[in-house]
C-alpha cells in the first residue's frame, strides 16, 4: 500500500488497508501468515516529517521449537513510525543516535509504502519461542522420533564428547 504525500489533508488522514494473500511475504522459515493484515492508522504531517501510527491485525502459524508442529499464532501489534526524507536523514547522519531515533525510518519525500513496515511490525510481534504445549516432549535427538507420540529406546543423556575419553578409561577399569 502505497499513500501519496500531495493529498494528504493537512489534519492527517485516517486509512485502512486489508492485504490481499501473498501480497505480504514474510521470508521467515519458521512462520507463515494464515490470515492477510489488516491494518489502520492515522498519517499526519509537521513540515518534512510524516508521522504513521495504527494497529496491525492478522493470524500466523509458527513451528513448535521442540517438536516442529504448526502453532497458531494470533498477530496484534501497535505501531508509531516518524518518516523523514532522505535528504534530511542524510544532513543528520553524523549525529549521534538518540533512543526516539529507533521509531525513525527514510522515505523519498513523495510516497509511503507500507508493506516494508507492515511485514517488519508483523515478524517483531511473533513469539520469539513457540512451544505446542507446555508439556511438549520435543523431537529425539538421536532418532528424531516425536516423543510427544512415541517412544525411543535412545539414550536420553548425551556425553559431552570432551569428557567421553574418560568415561572410555572407566570402563576398561570396570572389566
């Protein structure tokens, strides 16, 4: 969605914009989108600045960090952008960064293309670990078998391989 400076209102203007499928992609392996954002807001305007703020809405599905199942994710974030243009962001480039620089973004002085931001507010707002259950059991991680739904005869504690020399001696002892 692109919104075109020379007809913004000087008060700001209110828009709304549903995705349409594909129309957002995330380029994220873990994490796909179920349902397209939806996202409102308000732009306004002081001098060369353009300020977004509004609300994303959408549904995702990410894998499970233990056993790699789908986890559906719903996906609510709120956000609050300043867009200066190019030629002033580069006139201030040598100042140091300041923490209300973080919500500061660049755009060519004309239009706002919100599909960057959209895409970037949606991959901040997924969990960054995602467990089916709590009680989730994981993957094997000798055989790979889902532990959640069977079992293995794998040995479930690992040596340190550092220290399998010794344990090695130890058995020598032993026999």
């Amino acid at each position: 969605m692109r919104i075109e400076l020379d007809k913004l209102e000087k008060t700001g203007n209110g828009f709304t914009h549903v995705y349409e499928p594909e129309e957002i992609v995330l380029d994220e392996e873990h994490a796909r989108l179920t349902k397209e954002p939806t996202v409102t807001g308000r732009i306004s305007r002081t001098g060369h600045e353009v300020r977004l703020r509004g609300k994303i809405s959408a549904s995702a599905e990410v894998d499970c960090d233990r056993c790699l199942k789908t986890v559906a994710v719903p996906v609510e974030t709120e956000f609050d952008v300043t867009y200066v243009p190019t030629e002033d962001y580069k006139r201030s480039e040598a100042a140091e960064l300041q923490e209300e620089d973080l919500s500061l973004s660049v755009f060519d002085g004309e239009t706002i293309d919100l599909d960057e931001l959209v895409r970037e507010q949606v991959l901040l707002a997924l969990p960054a670990r995602a467990l089916c259950g709590e009680e989730c059991k994981g993957l094997c991680p000798t055989c790979g078998t889902d532990r959640n739904a069977n079992s293995c005869d794998c040995h479930s504690k690992e040596i340190d391989p550092r220290w399998a020399g010794l344990l090695k001696a130890g058995m020598r002892d032993e026999g």
